[in-house]
C-alpha cells in the first residue's frame, strides 16, 4: 500500500541532489572513473532506497524507533551541512567529497545512515537491505573519487 507521508524519506535526500543537477561543480578536473561492481551496486542501492519508503508507514511508537528518527535527522543535518558548504563555496567540485568532522566522504555516509535508521522507522528489512547494497557501492565510488582528486592536486 502506498504511503503518501514516506515520500518524506527519500525527498529529502533527494532534494540537494536536484540542486547538483541545475548547478554543476567547478574544478571538476578529468572524469571520475568508478568501479563498475561499485556503480552497479549504488545504482540498485539507490533506486530501492528511493522507492521502497513508499510501501511502508512511519511508525514512532517505541523508544527505538524515535532514536532511529533522531540519528535520521542528524544524518540528515550533517548531509545537508556538506551540501551547504559545497553551494556556499563556490561549488568546489573537492568539498563533495571532503572530510567533515573526521567523517570521510560525508556525502556518501551520511545518506547511508539516514536509510538504515530509516528502516527502523519503517519497518523495513527491504530498505535495510538496499541500504547496504547503496552503501556498497557509494561509498567506495565516493572514496575512489575522493583519492582521484588527492593526487592530481
């Protein structure tokens, strides 16, 4: 049965993606070169992350599910933190894949973890489940990116 209000969950992960696709990056030397195993894999991650929300209700009834919900909003300020920093700064191309607070990649690692506590609150073993197959590839892919634009600095 489709959820009107889970459209919330993968909208807003989506949303500063929309916003990369109208302005693109600057200092964007070379084209990134990502695994194909990888790419594959954060493809079907992402397309069963963006989906799968929509069949399942939010449920905040126990004390686990509103941790979960909490580590979703945080995930999510820290994942809109990067984008912040990357639109603020003149669209650095670098800064999508630089560290924040220690946290390598931000960009790939928190969507990450905003979709497995958003399984939690959805009671879903099928978005965790697509969860780690996003995790798989895009964080590697991000990593991979991130090393490419070390060493041709």
């Amino acid at each position: 049965m489709f959820h009107p209000v889970s459209l919330f969950v993968p909208f807003m992960v989506l949303l500063p993606n929309l916003l990369f696709f109208r302005r693109a990056p600057h200092n964007m030397s070379g084209r990134p070169n990502p695994s194909l195993i990888f790419t594959a894999a954060e493809g079907i991650g992402r397309i069963g992350t963006m989906i799968v929300p929509l069949f399942f209700a939010v449920q905040l009834w126990h004390g686990y599910e509103i941790i979960s919900l909490i580590v979703m909003i945080l995930a999510l300020l820290l994942y809109y933190g990067g984008w912040c920093r990357y639109f603020l700064n003149d669209r650095d191309y670098g800064l999508l894949f630089k560290p924040v607070m220690g946290i390598p990649v931000p960009l790939a690692i928190t969507p990450v973890l905003y979709f497995l506590a958003g399984s939690v609150v959805l009671h879903s073993i099928l978005l965790f489940m697509f969860s780690i197959v996003f995790a798989a590839g895009h964080i590697p892919n991000s990593l991979r990116e991130h090393e490419r634009i070390l060493h041709r600095d």
